[in-house]
C-alpha cells in the first residue's frame, strides 16, 4: 500500500494525509510482530492464540514449523492429532504455501526472538493471572509463566492450577474461590519460579 500512498491521498480511500501515515505505518510496524502472532491470524483449525504461542516455543522460525510432519507436531504438549493434521494440512497447501511466501517477500517476521532459559518449574500447571502487578504487566506475568514450562489461560476453569492474584482481581477471583482453584500473591508465584 506505501507504493500507492499519493493515490490513496488523492482519492481520500483512507482519509487525509496524516490518517493515511499513520494507517501505513501501522502496517509497517505489524510486520515486526513475532511469528505466532502471524500463525494465529492465518486461521489454522484449533490453532488460536494460546496454541500458536505454545507451538512457536518449539521452533526458531515459521518455516521450520512449515516443515514439520504431523508426529513431531504431536510431541509439542496440549497438541492432539487433529491439530497437528490441521497445522500439517495447511503448510501443504498449495495456495497456502504461495501465501506464506508473499508474506515473507513483504517482509514479515519469520524469525522468533531468541530464547530465553526456559525452566520446567511450572510444567503441566495451567495458570491464570488477575488483577494487576507493581512491576509486571499482564503480559509479563504470561511470559513468565511460559518461560518456566506452564501454560498461560485467560479463564478460570476446573482445569485451571493457579491463579495469580493482583489489584482488583475481581470475577476471575471469585469463580476460581467458588472451584476450589489455588490463589497466589505476586510473591508466592515469584517464590515458586525462583
């Protein structure tokens, strides 16, 4: 679209010129996003946001996700066969692998940051943060949660281990009460990844 930005100006598509460069700009700056980003929004079955992120754990890059047969998949946690056979499925697809390929030529990222150490402290715990952190965004405290082998939800369930409790908890706090679901402090949480 920043070849046609003269056009998209003139024929007022997006608005004026300051409307317009920031529009463009956004686009550009979407294109740094980190690859399970990407993955969720190409609309894989059974791959959402959760899922992409626990995926993209296993693999440096998109393309190497690309190549990975339907077993390998499976030794990822939480994925079953139906979900490797859709993951599978869509990176064989012709016009999928064109798509794929004008992404990466417009200069999408494909690379994942580099590691960090990635504990095993939380592994096989599913945890859900609440409320909010002194020093920790929400995004942060699911971070952390990742980097230490657990896996980061959005909504208390029977399933749920954890949950992490700052400032005005709230509903999130009352339905893990009302199941049994073992709260934490920001302090408790940080004890147990130590």
């Amino acid at each position: 679209m920043k070849e046609h930005r003269d056009e998209l100006i003139e024929k007022g598509i997006i608005g004026k010129e300051k409307n317009t460069d920031k529009l463009l700009a956004a686009i550009e700056k979407s294109k740094q996003n980190t690859p399970d980003r990407l993955l969720t929004a190409l609309g894989i079955r059974n791959v959402g946001k959760n899922t992409a992120k626990q995926i993209m754990n296993y693999y440096d890059n998109l393309m190497a996700l690309a190549d990975a047969g339907e077993e390998e998949l499976q030794n990822i946690p939480d994925i079953g066969a139906t979900t490797a056979k859709c993951i599978y499925d869509f990176f064989h697809d012709e016009a999928n692998i064109e798509l794929i390929e004008r992404l990466r030529q417009s200069g999408l990222n494909m690379q994942m940051p580099e590691k960090k150490e990635i504990s095993d402290k939380l592994a096989g715990k599913t945890i859900v943060v609440t409320g909010s952190f002194d020093n920790y965004s929400r995004k942060d405290m699911e971070e952390l949660i990742v980097s230490n082998g657990g896996k980061a939800t959005g909504s208390v369930s029977k399933k749920t281990d954890y949950l992490v409790a700052g400032e005005a908890a709230g509903s999130k706090l009352d339905k893990a009460n009302s199941l049994g679901v073992k709260v934490l402090t920001i302090d408790e949480f940080m004890e147990m990844i130590k």
